[in-house]
C-alpha cells in the first residue's frame, strides 16, 4: 500500500511544486512505483512534468466531484517514469462545489483507495492556502512534508500550518504524521537563512531533513522545458540535493516500518 505524502505550506513561493515534482521523479527513478497528484489550481506539477494544462479533457477536478474515475483522468509519464493526477485552472471549482457536499474532505482519500495498491509513492502538490482542496489532501495523506524557506515570515506561517494538521489528526486523519520539515532556497552566505535554520532544528529535532536544498539557477530553469531538474541538469547541486533528500524519505520509511 503506498505511502501518501501531502506537501503543504499555505506560503507561496517556498519551492513546494519543485519539491513534489522532484521527489516523485527521484523515487520513480529508483523504480519505485509513483503517482504524482496536482491538487493545486495552478497546475504548475501537472506542467513541470511537460503536461500542457490547457489541453485536458478531465482532471483531478472531475475526480473530486466524482464525476469520473481517479484512473481515467490519470497521465502516464513514459519519459519519467511516474503517473500524474494532473490540474489546471478549473480546480478552483471545486473549492466552491465541494462545500456542497457531505463528508467533502474525503472526495481525495476515496478516490485514491482504489488506486493505493498500485504505488509505493504518492506525492500530493497541495495548493499555497489552507483550503478545502488542502483539507483533502491531509486527509488521504500518511504524512505532510513542509518545504520552508529560511526565512522570519516562514517561522510565522508554520504555526498556522502546525495547527491545521494538529485539527486534521484530532478529527478526520488521526494517523497523519509530519514526514518532515525541508529547508529550500537555502543560502549559506545569508546569516538569516542560518539563524532560522538553527531554530529549526532547535525546535523540531530530526523532523528536519539534513538535506538542504540550495538556491540554483538549474532548479527555476527545469519547468519551463517540462522537465525535472533531475533530468534537464542532472549533474547540478539542485539535483543532487534531491536526491539527496529521496534516500532520507526512503530511509526514514524503512526505519518506520521496522519500529
């Protein structure tokens, strides 16, 4: 049964959609079987994995109104290896059409039920606000990863984001854990960026992954090519970071499962 990862933070602009874009390929390229799920409006993972948003015909929006099945608006990735649940600009429609609905924070969980089996990896790109469509994604996931940039507003936000997951797990997911905390954009010439990265492992102790993703040209160049920025520079440090950061994931997994 596949491990569901929701990668969330309600701040824009902290490396969220590369994260779970290249996690997913990095897991996939260990031949682990992958489902990459864009429950963001922006459809920026459905893109970065060279799938034009415009041309779709159904989405992760008619899964979670149920109006199509989770494995008929699935795309296979052959060039990477990996299955998307794409989106686009329509999702926001759901935000409005699922308050409508009873049990709406489960549309996500039971729609992938019928898939789970099929994967070891499923990777949730979550849209930048705690939503609804947010609220989905916590609920079918085991575990939320937190990319967090350096810096004092991001402090502040993971409050909130904390909060949120503790009233998740208190109510509808009461298994879902925090995988861990990631620091992205890291630069180690800024003395804030050090500061705050010290507070985090201050205050969350192994929660933060060792891996520190570094600010690199080759990571904001590979979605506009489609591509992975495991494929499109594989040799560059945004690469090796993650990969870096698919064996801490992988490690901690088996570490979790002998406990």
């Amino acid at each position: 049964m596949a491990r569901i990862i929701a990668v969330a933070n309600q701040k824009g602009g902290v490396g969220k959609t590369t994260t779970c874009v290249n996690l997913a390929s990095a897991l996939a390229d260990m031949n682990y079987r992958t489902l990459l799920v864009d429950l963001d409006p922006q459809g920026n993972a459905t893109v970065g994995c060279g799938i034009s948003g415009r041309e779709l015909e159904i989405s992760a929006l008619e899964v979670l109104q149920a109006e199509c099945d989770i494995t008929d608006a699935m795309i296979q990735v052959e060039k990477l290896g990996l299955d998307v649940l794409p989106s686009n600009s329509d999702l926001t429609a759901a935000e409005v059409s699922l308050l409508q609905i009873d049990e709406r924070e489960y549309r996500l969980k039971k729609a992938l039920e019928k898939v789970a089996h099929q994967y070891a990896w499923i990777i949730i790109d979550c849209p930048p606000s705690l939503n609804m469509l947010t609220l989905n994604a916590l609920t079918a996931a085991s575990s939320v990863l937190i990319p967090m940039q350096c810096e004092y507003y991001a402090l502040e936000g993971l409050a909130s984001l904390l909060e949120t997951i503790e009233q998740v797990r208190s109510s509808v997911n009461p298994g879902l854990e925090i995988e861990g905390l990631l620091r992205t954009m890291y630069d180690g010439r800024n003395n804030l960026s050090g500061a705050v990265s010290e507070q985090l492992t201050e205050h969350f102790g192994e929660r933060v992954y060792r891996t520190l993703i570094p600010r690199n040209i080759r990571v904001a160049e590979a979605p506009s090519y489609g591509l992975p920025v495991l494929r499109y520079a594989p040799a560059s440090r945004g690469a090796l970071a993650y990969l870096g950061l698919a064996g801490e994931v992988l490690r901690r997994n088996r570490k979790r499962q002998a406990e």
